[in-house]
C-alpha cells in the first residue's frame, strides 16, 4: 500500500474504531510498539470519540503524539492511517472490516469476528482479495497464540516433541456478577452476544487448543443457565471435542465460577504433557532418548513454572473477580500480536491469525451451540484454512 502521507517517520499510523473498554486494551498495545503510532480514535461521531478521550484521561495525555477523534469516515480516509483496528460491537466487525480493506488499508479486527461464520464468509473472501491484488494483511485478534508459553509449546508440537497427541483438557472458570449481564441490554442475548461463557469467555482458550491440535471433526455439548437471571445465553458448558487426529478434548467454560480462576490449558501426548494457565508455562515434561537409543524416558525432563503436576497454586487475591481476569486489564498479549502485525505488515508476509483462522474457530463454537441445543453430536465442516 502506498500513502500519499504518512505518520512519524518509520512509524505505521494506526486508527481504533470503538470507543469502549477494548478499544483501551487497543491504545495501550499500539502505545507499546514503537513502529506504531496511533494516529486517532473513531466512533460514530467526532464528539462520542472525543468524549471517549476526555472520560479516560486521553484527552490531555498526547501533547507530543496528539490523538485524533474521528469519524468512521476520518479513519478510512486519513492518509496517515495504514492500519484500521475495529474494536465495535460484534455485529458490526465484518462490514467494517470489509470498508477498511476496500479503502486499502491494512486491518485487525477484535474476537469474534461475527457472531455467525456463514454471515464472515464475504469477509474471507475480501480479505484474500485484498492480499493478492494490494498485498493488504487482514487478522484477527488472538492474542494468545503470540504468548512466549503458547510458542514454546508449539514449538515442541511442530518438532514431535508431544509424541502422538492424546487428549487435552480447556478451561475457562470465571465469574460475573448478575450486574455484569445487567450493565446492558446487549449482554446474555444471542442476537447480540451471540453466546454466552464460551463465545465471549472461553473463545481464546478454545481457539488455542484448536491451534495446538488441529482440525475438529465433532463435537458434543451441553449447556445451562445456573447462577444467572434474566439472560438467553449459557453461564456454563462442556463439550467434547474430536479432532481428525483422534485427539479428544473437553471444553469448559463458565461465568459462574467465583472468585475466577485462571484459563488454562493441558496438553497431552505419548511422550510430552504441558499446561498453560492464564498465559504463562506452568507445567512442560518432555521425554528425551536414553542414552541407551530404546526411546525410554531417561527422566531428564523439565519442569517448569511454579506449578507443577503436584504443585499448588497461589491464591490470586481478587478484590473485584469480574476485573482479575478481564483483558482490558493487561494489554501485553495484544502488545505482541501489533508488534508482529506490525512486523508482518512490512515484511508482507502472512500473518499467525487470519480470518479464515478466526472463521474456523467461530464455525467449532458455532457447532458446539448447535450441539447443546439438540443434544446430538455434530460434524463440523473442513477448516477454510
């Protein structure tokens, strides 16, 4: 893409669209990367995204980088911005991402990226256009997969280091109050929500799993409400999951978990385990070859974290549960995923999380709903990526 002006020298401009609690997560990571400079914040009006600065103390906070507030419009036409992140409303991600990649610029668009993959699909398509014709790159967020401890461990996959993936096991135990889903009339309906703990709890640690193990085939789910009032969405699911390589898994996620307890997620394998909780390593075992060649575990394996199989985790003191583990709070997993957009962007080359990869992650989510809802096992489709 060519601009005919630009931002600070060497620097790529950035324009968020969305003036919610995100769209902070979004100025943090941007602010850390220093190939980046955010250029503006965009909303519906001018004065709603100006409003959004003066409410967070932004307004006064950028005397030698001045943020701009801006219009849909502004951002998509603003020489300076080359690249568009969308932190809306859920329903609007796919025809806002279709009008960035339209005005030619590059786009990050926040999880989920609908809350239906038939009604994304145009957007995979554009997004493949816009690649091929103008060398654009559009992603998805997916912060985690950019975690150190999400590398590591996918490192030692790709290297067979797991031997034959067996199982693994996805949790997301969280709580919110009965406030949370009463703060507005969006939250808990599935024509705005679009679901419930998994879609907008348990989506990233689902779609790490996904990433580790590969292609689901099937899945079988159940679903309740059981400690909330007045909403449409569940409050706590499980699901099995069966990957084309005969991996199982179990997926759980639940808003009804208090105080809330880190996601995490186990791995594991004929010759390697591993956990990940709320990003961080806290388990690897890895068999190594004796040194007689038979293969045989010599026990020089490695442990790592401060918890291990036996180990026992700190209590994480929670004054507010709802906030102990909201995104919003720690912007260095986005702060990753921007510097390598970043880096990818100017390399060309493509990125860890597309949105076909964000489709095929919304299209198991969308199975599992379906599964709850009959109570039958449903095949999922062949993965677009």
């Amino acid at each position: 893409m060519t601009e005919s002006a630009s931002a600070a020298p060497g620097r790529r401009g950035v324009a968020i669209i969305g003036a919610g609690a995100i769209a902070l997560t979004h100025i943090r990571a941007v602010r850390a990367v220093p190939s980046l400079e955010l250029v503006g914040v965009a909303a519906r009006t001018r004065d709603s995204a100006a409003r959004f600065l003066r409410d967070n103390g932004l307004d006064s906070d950028w005397a030698i980088e001045p943020v701009a507030a801006m219009t849909i419009d502004d951002a998509l036409s603003d020489p300076r911005v080359g690249l568009v992140a969308i932190a809306t409303p859920t329903g609007t991600h796919v025809e806002l991402g279709m009008r960035a990649l339209e005005a030619g610029r590059h786009v990050l668009i926040e999880k989920p990226v609908d809350i239906d993959p038939h009604r994304a699909r145009p957007l995979v398509e554009t997004a493949a256009r816009a690649a091929a014709q103008h060398g654009l790159v559009a992603a998805a967020v997916s912060q985690q997969r950019y975690s150190p401890a999400a590398d590591r461990v996918r490192a030692h996959l790709d290297d067979g280091g797991f031997g034959a993936l067996t199982s693994a096991v996805a949790s997301v135990g969280w709580w919110r109050s009965q406030r949370y889903y009463d703060s507005a009339e969006w939250r808990g309906t599935w024509a705005q929500d679009g679901g419930g703990a998994l879609m907008n709890q348990g989506i990233h640690t689902l779609d790490l799993l996904l990433w580790m193990l590969g292609p689901a085939r099937r899945v079988t789910a159940r679903s309740a409400v059981l400690a909330h009032e007045r909403i449409e969405v569940e409050d706590t699911l499980t699901a099995l999951v069966e990957f084309e390589s005969g991996a199982l898994a179990t997926v759980h996620a639940t808003t009804a978990a208090y105080p809330g307890l880190a996601a995490r997620l186990q791995i594991m394998g004929t010759r390697g385990s591993a956990v990940i909780e709320h990003g961080d390593l806290r388990y690897l075992h890895l068999a190594r070859t004796s040194d007689d060649g038979s293969g045989r575990d010599n026990g020089n394996a490695a442990d790592v974290g401060d918890m291990g199989l036996h180990g026992t985790a700190n209590q994480i003191d929670a004054p507010d549960p709802e906030l102990s583990r909201d995104a919003t709070v720690d912007a260095s997993g986005h702060a990753r995923q921007y510097t390598a957009l970043a880096d990818d962007i100017r390399l060309g080359r493509r990125h860890r999380v597309t949105i076909a990869d964000a489709v095929d992650t919304l299209t198991v989510i969308d199975a599992i709903y379906r599964s709850a809802a009959t109570g039958l096992p449903v095949d999922i489709p062949r993965p677009l990526t």
